[in-house]
C-alpha cells in the first residue's frame, strides 16, 4: 500500500510502501482514501520545520486535509455505513483526567499539549491509500460535494473562528444590521474565510499582495468578496480608503501583517489569527498603541487552532451554500489534481491555490 512520508533524520520525502491495515474491530472504520489537500503545514512539516512521528518510528506520514469512503466497518459502528463518503477531523484528545476540554470532546481547546494530530503530531494522515479511524472522528458528506469535499478541513478553520466570533459578540446588547470583514490573504484559507463571511452575509473585502488582474483577485470576486491589492492600498491605508472593519481574519501567517492590519478594526471589533508564523527575529511594535486601541475602542484578538466536529459539520453546510450561490468559483479553489507519485514534488513546490493529490475514485459498496 503506497503513502507519503517524511523521514526527519534523513531529511527525506517519498513514497513510501506501508501494510494494509489490519481488519477493523469495535468502533474501527477502514477507509479508502479519496483526495488529499496539500497545505502549507505539510510545506512546514516537509521543510522540517516541525512535525513528530508517531512514537517508535522513524517517519511520519502526512495528510490531514482528506475525503475518503467506507469501506468496511467494525461491529460497534453506528454513525457511518459502508460506501458512504466521509471528511476525518484532525485532533486527537490528550490523554489526561484533569483536561476538562478533551474530556469535553473539544481537544481544539486541549491545556495540556499532549494531544495527537493526525499527518502533523504523534500520528500518521490520510496520504496513503487506506486508513483505519474511529468513527466518532468521521463526518458523513453528501455525494453532491464530493468534488469540493476536500475543502472542508481548511474551511472548518474559517467555520470555528465565526462560531467563536459570533458567540464572542453576544457582548453587545443590540444586533448589528451591516457587519464588514476583512480577510487577509488569498490563499486557500484566506478565500474559504471569505466564502465563509459571505454565506454569513458579511460585507467582505479580501487583502492581498497580488495584482487586481491576478486569479485569486477573480475568484474572490466571482465569490461575492471586494478584493483590494496591497500594490494599489498600503495596509496602513486600509481604514482611511475602504473603511473601518468589524471583523479581520488573518490567513496569511506573518505576524507583522497580522499587527499592521489591527489599524483597520474598528470599535468593538474582532481580530483573529489562524497563522502560526516560523520563528523569527523579534519585530519592533508600538504597543502602546495596541493596548489604547484594544482599551478604548473595546476591541478583542482571539487566535484559533484546529476545528471540532461542529466546525466540520458547519464547513460542509457552508460548502453546500456556496456550490449553491457560485459553484465554479468554488471548484476553482482546487488548481490541480495529481497522482500520489507527484506527491513528494508538490509538497516542496509552491503554486497555484489548492494542490490535491488524488488517489482514487469512489466506488459503490
């Protein structure tokens, strides 16, 4: 059985052959895996940057972007059945009594640090050919999505921060008729988080580095965003020319950005950070005016890490919507699909929006 792995030691990454799993029991579901998202944490991961194998091994194998169908399933399994198309979450719980958040089904919040994920922390992905998961980690897709189904891990990012956002802002004690949100950045996340504040009916503006005439600047456009180009509107401009936002999403990972872009929230607003930027030189910042903003104009920044099931959940019914309102401009986030055998390259190179490596098509139970 054919995946793709990282070796840290020999700084290496290959196909590689693995066993096929052995046969499933209790709540085991084995999974035929459809497509696999690249990203940039597989990026990150293949550079060596961070990433751990699972305990005992010498590799680890990536994937944590993926579609996938049942193939069989164990005797304690209720939630899927074989054939069935399904999206695995990423996040495993730690294994501590005293993590109130991973008792709670809710390890995106884990205070521990011990939790796994899998193609990323302690556990091999989905970049193989079969994987066996519990199936209280699956959530069930309709066929009708299945060729944007692989969006639905980055998206549910997107998906988590409104959950978060929308509870957060029940502070306010009346309803706001118009809100304006800002993504920052046009790459996979960053166009997800705009579909997300449209079919929220947000007012919803993207920022980005590339030139107005650029692919990404189209498809924000073709769904339903305002793209502003940083070669036209410096960050620092932002609020002066386009208006004060209530909501900013930062995709882009470079904390500086994410800083600078703090002059364009408004009053009461909300900043979230979903990057994890590579650890750099220290960065000079005027805190001073940070803390007077976020005092004075009742201003919060919250970060958010890695989806629970609801988000999951969400981020499907949020694709359905927008296979709805723009269904091309949807498909159009994926650039390419590719044979595993691609792989290794792919995930060193750069380019285009969403790479995908496609390992095999569904077929009937």
């Amino acid at each position: 059985m054919r995946a793709v792995a990282v070796f840290p030691k020999t700084r290496q990454v290959r196909v590689i052959d693995t066993p096929y799993p052995r046969p499933v029991t209790g709540n085991q579901v084995l999974l035929r895996i459809l497509e696999v998202g690249i990203c940039g944490t597989d990026r990150e991961i293949a550079d060596f940057h961070h990433g751990a194998p699972p305990a005992g091994s010498d590799h680890l194998i990536l994937g944590h972007e993926a579609l996938a169908q049942v193939v069989e399933t164990g005797p304690e399994v209720t939630a899927v059945s074989v054939g069935e198309l399904v999206v695995p979450t990423v996040r495993r719980p730690c294994p501590h009594r005293t993590c109130a958040p991973c008792r709670a089904h809710r390890q995106d919040f884990c205070v521990t640090g011990d939790f796994v994920e899998r193609g990323i922390k302690g556990a091999d992905g989905f970049l193989q050919e079969h994987v066996v998961e519990e199936d209280e980690y699956l959530i069930r897709v309709h066929p009708k999505l299945a060729d944007v189904a692989v969006l639905t891990e980055p998206l549910s990012i997107a998906a988590k921060a409104a959950e978060q956002g929308a509870a957060i802002q029940q502070r306010l004690p009346w309803e706001r008729s118009r809100v304006r949100g800002l993504v920052l950045g046009a790459g996979p996340v960053g166009l997800l988080g705009a579909l997300s504040m449209v079919v929220r009916h947000l007012d919803t503006f993207v920022y980005s580095l590339e030139p107005a005439t650029d692919v990404r600047a189209k498809i924000a456009g073709q769904l339903g965003a305002t793209y502003v180009s940083g070669s036209e509107v410096a960050l620092g401009e932002f609020a002066g020319r386009i208006g004060a936002m209530d909501l900013i999403y930062e995709a882009v990972g470079i904390s500086s950005v994410g800083f600078d872009a703090l002059g364009a929230l408004g009053p009461n607003g909300l900043m979230v950070f979903t990057g994890v930027p590579s650890p750099g030189k220290p960065r000079p910042f005027d805190t001073d005016a940070l803390m007077r903003d976020l005092v004075l104009k009742n201003q919060l920044v919250f970060g958010t890490v890695n989806a629970s099931r609801s988000a999951f959940e969400t981020a499907l019914h949020e694709l359905e919507q927008g296979m709805f309102l723009f269904p091309e401009a949807v498909r159009s986030l994926i650039t390419r699909r590719h044979p595993i055998e691609e792989a290794p390259a792919l995930i060193t190179a750069r380019g285009g929006i969403k790479q995908v490596v496609h390992l095999a098509d569904a077929s009937k139970p």
